[in-house]
C-alpha cells in the first residue's frame, strides 16, 4: 500500500511538471480516491473537519463516512482535541466548551445523565465516571454516544458501606477498544474505597479493586495503609486526579510524603514517595503529570513558576529509594498576571482581580498541559512546548475540574 501511494505521489509530481502553469494539474490528486484519502487524513482533528469536508461533494461524504475512515483518522492523530472541561459547584457538574466556532460543542449537548444522586469522578478515553453511593453502583457514561453502563459495587465494597456509613468511593475509568465509527466497546473500572482505622488512628485502609467489562467481573481486592492526612467528607481533601503512567495509575489522593499508585497487571496498589521539597504542598499547588517521556511526574505552582520533578525508579544498585529530579521550571510571570501578593498560601483571600492567586485546576494527559485558574480565567500551558492558551474567562474556582479530550465530529 504504502509503495503504490509514493509511486502515484511521484507520478503527482511529474505531471505537475508536465502541466505547470496550467489548471487541470492540481485537480489531478483529487481525482485518485486514495490520493484523496490521504489528504482528508490530514484534516485538523476537530469537531468540524469531518462535517465540512462531507459537505463538499457526494464522492467526498462516501469516503469520509466509510466505518474504517474514522478508525484511520484516530490513528493518524493519535492526540484527541480538548473539546471542554466538566466542573462540579456543590455537586451539581455542567460541561463548559473551549472551543471556538465552528468547532464549539454547546454545553447542552454533554449535560450530565440525571440521577438521585451523583459525584462526577473524571473522565480518559472519551468516557466519564460518575458514581451514586446511595445505589452503591458506578456510572460509566460516554458523553457522545451517551450511552450509560451502570456497575453495581463488589460485593466487597456494599458490605463495608452497609456497615459503615462513613466510608468514601473514589475512582477512575479507562476505555478500551473502540469500534469502526470511534465508539468504546469495552472499558476497565478501577473502584477506591477509604475508610479510617477506627476513631483514635493516624491511619486510613484503601481498598482498590478492578472490574473489566469485557468479563463482567470485579478482580482481586487490594490494600493499603495510609496516615489519615485527611478527612473522610463527601469530598476529602486530599484527593487527586489519577494519571496513567505506562501501566500503571498514580495519584488518587496524597498526603504530605506519599501518592498511590495502582499497578494495572499486577492489580496491587502502592505507595510513590513525594520530594521532600513539596511534603506540605496542598492539592492546589500540586498535580501528578507527564514528564516530557511520558514518565511520571510531579508539578509544583510556586509564586512565579512551575517546576516539574521528574522520577528515576530505584535499581538493585540504589538504596531501594526512587530518586527525583528537577527537570524543569516553567515562569509563569513572563506569561500571565501574577499577583501582587508575594505568597501562594491558599488560605490568602484574594481583595481584587489583580491579587487572585493562581491555583491548578487539572491535567490534561492526552496533551500533557496544566490547567490554571488565573485573574482572567482559565489558563492551559503545554508542558513540552511550555505555550499557554487562555480556555475560559470564567474566574469561579470549580471544586472538581475535568478536562475532557476526545475525537467528535459534529453531526453525529
């Protein structure tokens, strides 16, 4: 295939030799459907791309809607756009495009299934997980389908509930093969549980379990202790957004020396330890991300710059300690307003737009770019490009903050 394609591409070239100056010349290419299918491949993976394209001709919309385009369109891309961000005010979640026109979703188009009562837990892959403690079950939701998979808790997980009314889920979800047209056929659910070490303990167990659509059952439940850092409420502080590093899912919640980590193969958590450097760095200041190869890492707001930690595991030859290192500093003061307080203490309140103190509001991991609400809104900086993009004028600080990347034509 590939051969045929740069023969007919150098037979391109020698014609538009033969025919310079003339017209017929670059209406040549169009004329070879995979000549033309390869140029429509190119197309900006964005809502619009698809729909204007179809709209061109008859002979265009049959390629563009052939099933294996949309597969190979994904492919060559690879990246998802960020189509918007869901946020959560006191439980009640909306999705807030970020797109321009044309290629703006409205709002309304990926409102939030309705239930008696849901917490919006984050979204990968083009899905999102809601979950409903007082159905003790898990809502995998994909936003363009709107398709709903509700997953009853393991048997494991309803008992401690029914006995402990304290207890406090959290978790995440990833998508698994998508079909010819972009749908997710199957998906893996990862479900935390914490509760606290009775009434008088410094510590806390996190139970995490594994259920895989595509058997439709919960795996082994695995363990670990914890200092009670935080308090167990209907949202803990504490809690971080997961971030998948190789096979493995690190953050969930933190405390000053330790993340988790939950190991997909092996399904067992563990324990990463934090720089000491950022021990007492609250969640707002702080988030699990990328390094620039796609390794784990660790970003700290401070007042005028962002540095980003790199990790190197430990080898036989080390004290048995991961090892990280700075691996860079992005300043934020030769791009976006600081403010006029020297602090980033999240306990200042802020008398003024120009004293609005700059908190992190999420990650991005398909795009590996920082979220950061600002004195004029919602900021994106690109971690390996270090380029920012304002997203959103909005100044309200969100309690849970979801960007949400997928490949969407509009249309559909």
């Amino acid at each position: 295939m590939a051969a045929s394609l740069l023969l007919k591409f150098r037979a391109l070239i020698a014609r538009c030799f033969l025919f310079l100056g003339s017209a017929p010349a670059p209406a040549l290419a169009l004329e070879d459907d995979d000549l033309l299918l390869e140029i429509l491949l190119r197309l900006p993976p964005l809502p619009s791309s698809i729909l204007r394209a179809s709209l061109v001709c008859k002979r265009w919309r049959r390629l563009v809607s052939d099933p294996g385009f949309s597969s190979r369109f994904r492919a060559h891309h690879r990246t998802p756009p960020l189509l918007g961000f869901f946020t959560s005010y006191d439980g009640h979640g909306k999705f807030v495009p970020t797109l321009g026109r044309p290629d703006r979703i409205p709002g309304a188009r990926f409102s939030l299934p309705t239930c008696e009562f849901f917490r919006f837990l984050g979204c990968r892959h083009g899905l999102a997980l809601l979950d409903s403690p007082r159905r003790l079950e898990a809502v995998v939701w994909d936003p363009i389908t709107r398709r709903q998979t509700a997953v009853a808790y393991p048997p494991e997980f309803t008992a401690a509930a029914a006995q402990n009314p304290m207890c406090h889920f959290h978790g995440t979800v990833l998508g698994g093969d998508a079909d010819a047209h972009g749908t997710v056929s199957s998906f893996r659910l990862l479900l935390l549980r914490l509760q606290n070490i009775g009434n008088n303990t410094d510590h806390t167990n996190v139970f995490m379990c594994l259920y895989e659509s595509g058997t439709g059952k919960w795996g082994n439940i695995s363990c670990a202790v914890v200092p009670r850092w935080y308090s167990i409420t209907p949202y803990p502080h504490g809690m971080l957004p997961s971030v998948l590093v190789d096979n493995t899912l690190c953050g969930f919640l933190h405390w000053p020396t330790g993340i988790l980590e939950f190991d997909l193969d092996s399904q067992s958590v563990g324990v990463i330890q934090k720089p000491e450097s950022i021990h007492s760095c609250p969640e707002t200041l702080f988030r699990v991300v990328h390094t620039d190869d796609r390794g784990l890492g660790l970003a700290v707001l401070e007042p005028s710059s962002i540095k980003v930690y790199g990790r190197r595991k430990a080898n036989s030859l080390d004290d048995g300690i991961d090892e990280w290192m700075l691996q860079k500093t992005i300043q934020l003061d030769t791009m976006i307003q600081m403010p006029r307080t020297s602090s980033l203490d999240p306990t200042l309140r802020p008398t003024s737009d120009g004293d609005r103190i700059p908190t992190i509001l999420g990650f991005d991991e398909d795009n590996n770019a920082i979220h950061l609400a600002t004195a004029t809104g919602v900021l994106m900086i690109q971690l390996d490009s270090m380029q920012f993009t304002k997203l959103s004028d909005d100044r309200r600080d969100p309690f849970y903050y979801y960007p949400y990347t997928s490949f969407f034509t509009l249309g559909n």
